[in-house]
C-alpha cells in the first residue's frame, strides 16, 4: 500500500509569498545523519526556534560563518518533521511504521532541544495515529523502547511513560484474550517470551527503573481486575474529556498549570476585526 502523509500535498511554506517578510532572506544548510542529507531553512526562523541553534548560527562559531552545520547523530526522517512543524505548526501523521519511528525520534530531537511543546505535539500525533490505526505491537517494538529509555530523562512522563502504560496495557489485554490457553509456557497474566523481552530491554540499557514501572503498572491492572469494557477506557493511544480515560496532557511535559487545550466553551472562530475599524462604546456616543 503507498504510503500517504497529511498536507503532503501543500504547496513548501517557505515559497509562500505572504511568509517571506517575517522569515527575512538569509538561508542556512543542516546536514542531518551519517549520510549528511541536506536541509534548507530560513535562518531567523530556525533560531527563533530553539536556542541550540541561535547559540550556533548568532555566535562567533564556524556555523555562523559558514551557515552550515552537521548534526550526524540525528535522524533525517526526524528532522523533516521538524521542518515540517517549523514551517506549518503541525507534526504530520502518515499510515508508515517507518513513520512512527520517526516521530520517536522527533520526540528525541525535541527533548534535545528543550522545546516542550514539540515534545507534547509529537505525543499526541504518536497517540492519534496509534488508534487510528490500531496500532499495538508497532508502538514497542524492543528497538524503539531501547531508544527511548536511551534518549529521554529517566523521569517518569511523556513517551517514556506511554510506552511503560502501552507495554503494560497491551500485555494485560493479550493474557486476558489468551486465557483459556493452557500452554504451560504462559504465565495467567506475563507471557515468558514477553517477560524475556522485558527484562533483555532492562539489561540492555540498565534501567531497573522502567522495568519496576511497567511491573507496578501490570501489578495494578491485575490487582483491578479490569473488565474488558473498563480495559477498553483505560487504553494509553486514546486521549478525551471522559472521566475514567487516560487523560489527554497525561502523556504531555508541560507544567500541570498549563492549559494546553482550551476549553469548549472557547470560541476560537470569533472574527477579530482591525483595531481602527473596531466599534467601540466611546466611538458609538460620539456619533
């Protein structure tokens, strides 16, 4: 099936004329990865961006004499997303595994960049995509929870608490699908192959911590004793207003104060009109 990724079809930001005058003239190359693939980017925009690249390219270091810079240890398939959000504010979903593992890894970049937003962002496309199409195994395949224990703090949130709750959730609904199966090599509620590869992920990256979440998240929906209707509510790839659903800023970093969806109530689609032509009380007695 040929792959699709949304406003793939769009026409390049930056050849937008009514964006030229805020994104200035000046352009900068990034080559991304071992095999150097080369970006172009406004250079105001990209510095507006995040500081590690306005310390690189304001600064007197070679990138800003050159206008280049190599950043080998990242992922062009990340990247492009990036640029991606850059320029249009959204990150893109695709209906590609190879996309999903690019989104992990713009979730790394950012996190690397300090831009918590994008970090939030990327989640939720990750989360919207994941129930879109029913993505299970896909979301923690051992190489990506590897890169992701590898690549985000060892605090406890965002991608790295979705794939604690993801392996956990969809572990505890394979054993309750496979429970009459009386195959000796099958714990009620750990499958053997699945506990080896738990504690491989473990011990491949020294993280006794993630492996003690994912046990007490496992512990606490057998210790429940979810029913397959509550199991259902209770999925990490859902994201809603319901009371009893993982809720929607669970997987997010921002500070709990934040509000990063608005209310209902909102009106988003008021018309704002210009200041010189808005009615005003004062302007109406005056007639």
């Amino acid at each position: 099936m040929a792959s699709t990724t949304e406003s793939s079809n769009s026409p390049s930001p930056a050849d937008s004329v009514l964006l030229e005058p805020n994104l200035g003239e000046e352009l900068v190359k990034i080559f991304v990865g071992a095999k150097r693939k080369k970006f172009v980017v406004h250079k105001k925009l990209l510095c507006e961006s995040a500081d590690y690249f306005k310390g690189a390219f304001t600064r007197d270091f070679e990138e800003a004499r050159k206008g280049e810079m190599y950043m080998p240890e990242d992922s062009p398939g990340a990247f492009s997303l990036y640029i991606d959000w850059l320029y249009r504010g959204s990150v893109p979903t695709s209906n590609t595994e190879a996309h999903v593992k690019h989104l992990y890894e713009l979730y790394f970049l950012a996190n690397k960049l300090c831009l918590i937003e994008l970090e939030d962002k990327t989640m939720d496309t990750i989360q919207d995509m994941a129930k879109k199409y029913d993505l299970k195994d896909e979301l923690i395949r051992p190489s990506l929870v590897v890169a992701v224990i590898q690549n985000t703090p060892k605090k406890t949130e965002g991608l790295r608490r979705f794939c604690i709750y993801q392996m956990a959730w969809h572990e505890y609904e394979n054993s309750n699908s496979n429970g009459d199966n009386n195959d000796e090599d099958q714990h009620p509620y750990l499958m053997r192959k699945d506990a080896k590869a738990v504690f491989r992920i473990c011990n491949q990256t020294n993280d006794c911590r993630f492996l003690k979440s994912f046990l007490n998240r496992l512990i606490w929906l057998v210790a429940d004793d979810i029913d397959s209707d509550n199991l259902e509510r209770l999925d990490p790839r859902i994201r809603d207003e319901e009371e009893d659903a993982v809720d929607r800023c669970y997987f997010h970093c921002h500070e709990n104060f934040v509000n990063c969806r608005p209310s209902k109530d909102q009106a988003d689609d008021v018309f704002i009109p210009d200041e010189e032509n808005r009615i005003t009380p004062t302007s109406q007695e005056s007639e």
